[in-house]
C-alpha cells in the first residue's frame, strides 16, 4: 500500500442508515428484484387450469358418487320387492287358512334361498315367526316386534351389528283378513363396499387424469406463451444495451401476441426517432454554441485593454459567466457523442498513477486532508483520459462538499476480477431523498446547490455516462450528515 498527498488519516466507518443507489448503465432504472421472484405466468396459468380442472372433477366425481349410491340403493329395494312380491304370488295367493299358510311358507323359504346378509322373517297366526337361513338375524335390529306386527307396507332403515339396515315390511292377507306380516331385511354392507371401491377408483383416475391434465396443460401453456418469453429476452436486452435499434420482430406470433410485440416494435420507433432527433439536436446546439462564445470571448479580451479599472470588475464576472457557459457547451456536446457510441481508446492504466494527477487536478480550488490508499500494480482496462477526467471530477466534489478540515480518502483494489476505485469523504453526505437522482442529467440537490452555485449538475451524468462506455459501473453510498462514497468498478487489465 503506497500512501502519499498532504496528511494521512483514516475516515471514520459511516454509522446509521446508509443509502446505495448503483448505475451500471447512463439512464436505465435498475432492475425491480421482486418481479423477479414473483411466479411465471406459465405457472400461473397453469395453476388456474388446475384448479379449475380440479373443481370440475371434484363436482364430476361427487355427482357420480350421488347418483351411483341412489342407483345401488334402488337396486337393493327391488330386490326386495322382488322377494315380497315372489312371496304374494306364492303363499300369499295359495294359502287358504292360517295352517295352510304356515305350510305354503315353509315351502317358499326352502325354494328361495335369499343372499348373504339378507333374511325374511313371517309372523304367522299364533303368533309364530318362521325366519330363513342367512347371515342376519331379526333381532340384530331394533324394535324386530314393530316390523312384525306392522299392518301397511313399508320402507324401513336402520342399524343392525354390522352397518346399515334396509327393510321392507308387507302384509299378508286373505280373504281381506291379515294372517300375519312378512318382513324383509337387508345389510347395506355390499352397498357400502361398491361405494368404497367406486369411490377409490374414482379418486385413482381422477389424480392420474389430474396429473396427466396439468402436464398437458402446462406444456400448451407454455406454448403458447413461447413468444411472450421470447419478447420478454429481447426487452430485457434492449433495456441492458440501451440499443432502441433493436426490434422484437415478432409479427409472425399469433393473435394477440403478434399484435402485441407489432405495436412494441412501433413504440421502439418512435422512441428511437426522438432520442435521435434529441442527441442531433443537443450535438448540433452545442457545436453551433462553441463559435459564438468564443467569438464573444476575443472581443471582450479586445475591449479589456480600453477599460478603465471601475469596469475591470464587470469585465471579470462577464468572462467566467462566458467560462461557466463554455464548460456547460463542452459538457452537452460530450453527452452528446456519448449517446451516439463515442468510441474511447482502451489501455492499461495504473490506478496509482492517475491517482496523483487527480489530485493535482482537484487540490487546487482548497486543500483537503487526503489518504490515498493504492493497491500497487492495479491496471484497469480503460481510456486514461476519460478516466482522470471522472476522478479529477469525483475528487473536486468530495473537496467541495467537505469543509476545512475535511478528509478524503482514495482507495484501489482488486475485487472479483475487476478493478474498483474508491472516493470517500466525510462530508455532509447525501439526503436519501436525493440519491436516486445524483446521475441524472442537470439534476442538482438543495445541499449541492448551496455548496456549489456555480455548477451545472452535469458531472456525475458524464462520469456515469463515461465509465458505461469503458464496460464499467458507478456506485454512491451516502450517509446523511456522515459522508459519501463513490466505487467505480472498471474491467481488470490482464497480466
């Protein structure tokens, strides 16, 4: 570390809220992070379709359960009323007295054997109940001496010791007169085991057919939202160029899209016409401006020699509002061939070095306290004159905005392959409010129009402006009241 010029002191690290704006680009806004991180649109849509999808079969899978279980339902009842009406037709219609009817029942229970889990159960006169061979009992149900003295037919449900229970109840008459009552009892077991298989099935297919859908639809989606990503990239590269030459040139896509990018393309147009007509203008004004001013400029040198010493003092003020507006013609018409590609001279430039000439540069208008703090060695990729040029105006602002006893410090090192640069002071720093704007072109805060009246707000624009054009980056950090620091990072010349 070489340290030389005036004092060496150390600047206190800044403390409170500090304040970063970076430029790595003249007149690009940086990058909003959180559109970044916020969800594709492909995701997006996608995700409605699936959740639309899933609504859908959700409500498919359910009506199909509802009307599955009715119809299973349906199909348990008459099957029941196949039985009740197979008894009436046989011992109902046959039996002529109560003894025949208990003989015309046993025959029927033996010719028609009823399913598992269903059973038939007669009251006959007496008050005996002759019951099939099944595996349900009467009395597994409640209130089995209800059914069987029921007089009306009837449906029935209930629970028995393994689930649900239907039942139907039919009165047996003859002659008008009631015998007994049969009485007819079914588990829901198989009922409630189809439904269990159906709905398992249902739910496999519907994730399968889900899983199948969102892929599909993803890959549509995707699709056709191909050229919106394409457009995407070719603004995105627009904005980190800065080239409006550029188009999307996607007039082929389809739809809306084709539209879309027609009309961006249009607006990238027009946008690139006014800035052309802008540049022109600015270029021709200040090259128009250059002439007269120094053509006023020699005239009042002529008349100085002819002035009594009470004018002398008129004479002087004339002169530097003429310098003042020189320099601001220089500055406009540098801006001007920086928009237009100024193409700078790239060398090695010792960072040490141009250190000293800044310094030269900028001590003259008051001398600061100064450490400068140089990595030896360090050659930065860049137009050495262009590069003094932006030093020599970083330093002389951090020697107009710290006071007499101010302290400035000048730094160099190698940081991830590239070369960056440092000017700190401990001035009265930035208000937060301002600091977005600092590179903007004749933008000029309260602070610095108090510290320095005479200046035109464009030196940082050009110091921005030049470092973009040697592939490098400027950065501020500034605490109110504490101090600034300027970092340019510039490319690293190879060893």
């Amino acid at each position: 570390m070489t340290t030389s010029e005036l004092t060496e002191v150390t600047l206190p690290r800044p403390s409170g809220v500090l304040t970063t704006t970076t430029v790595p680009l003249p007149g690009l806004a940086p990058t909003d992070k959180s559109a970044r991180r916020a969800p594709s649109l492909t995701l997006r849509l996608a995700a409605v379709f699936g959740l639309l999808l899933a609504a859908t079969v959700s409500l498919v899978a359910g009506v199909t359960v509802m009307v599955a279980r009715a119809q299973l339902g349906r199909a348990l009842d008459h099957q029941l009323r196949g039985s009740a009406q197979s008894f009436q037709r046989g011992p109902g219609s046959r039996a002529h007295g109560p003894g025949d009817l208990a003989a015309q029942t046993r025959g029927w229970l033996a010719e028609h054997p009823l399913p598992a889990g269903q059973m038939a159960a007669i009251r006959l006169p007496g008050g005996r109940v002759l019951t099939s061979a099944g595996g349900l009992d009467l009395f597994e149900v409640p209130t089995p001496h209800t059914l069987l003295t029921a007089k009306r037919v009837a449906w029935w449900s209930g629970r028995g010791s393994e689930g649900g229970v239907r039942g139907l109840t039919v009165p047996i008459r003859v002659h008008h007169r009631q015998l007994g009552t049969l009485v007819l009892l079914a588990y829901e077991r198989p009922l409630e085991r189809t439904m269990n298989e159906l709905v398992s099935t249902i739910e496999r297919a519907s994730l399968g057919g889900l899983a199948v859908a969102l892929l599909l639809g993803a890959f549509v989606v995707g699709r056709s939202l191909r050229p919106l990503r394409t457009m995407a990239g070719e603004v995105s590269a627009i904005e980190a160029t800065g080239d409006l030459s550029r188009r999307v040139e996607l007039t082929r896509a389809p739809g809306e899209i084709g539209r879309l990018a027609a009309a961006f393309d249009r607006m990238l147009a027009g946008l690139e016409e006014g800035f052309q007509k802008q540049r022109r203008f600015l270029a021709d004004a200040s090259h128009e401006l250059r002439t007269p001013l120094t053509v006023v400029r020699g005239q009042l040198e002529v008349l100085a020699d002819e002035l009594d010493g009470a004018h002398h003092e008129l004479f002087s003020s004339a002169q530097d509002e003429l310098d003042r507006m020189a320099r601001i013609v220089e500055d406009l018409l540098l801006l001007a061939r920086l928009d237009e590609g100024l193409e700078l001279r790239p060398e090695p430039v010792e960072l040490e070095l141009v250190f000293g000439e800044a310094l030269l540069r900028s001590m003259l208008r008051a001398p600061r306290l100064v450490r400068v703090e140089a990595e030896p060695d360090v050659y930065a990729r860049a137009d050495s004159e262009r590069l003094l040029q932006v030093l020599t105006n970083l330093v002389t602002n951090a020697v107009k905005h710290t006071g007499e006893h101010g302290r400035v410090v000048l730094a160099s090192t190698r940081e991830n392959g590239r070369a960056v640069i440092r000017v700190s002071d401990d001035g009265s720093g930035i208000p937060p409010s301002e600091l977005p704007h600092i590179f903007e072109r004749f933008y000029r805060g309260a602070g610095a129009r108090a510290a320095v009246p005479e200046g035109s707000g464009l030196g940082l624009a050009i110091a921005a402006s030049l470092i973009a054009a040697m592939d490098g980056s400027i950065e501020v950090r500034s605490s109110y009241g504490e101090g600034t620091t300027f970092t340019v990072s510039l490319p690293l010349w190879p060893a």
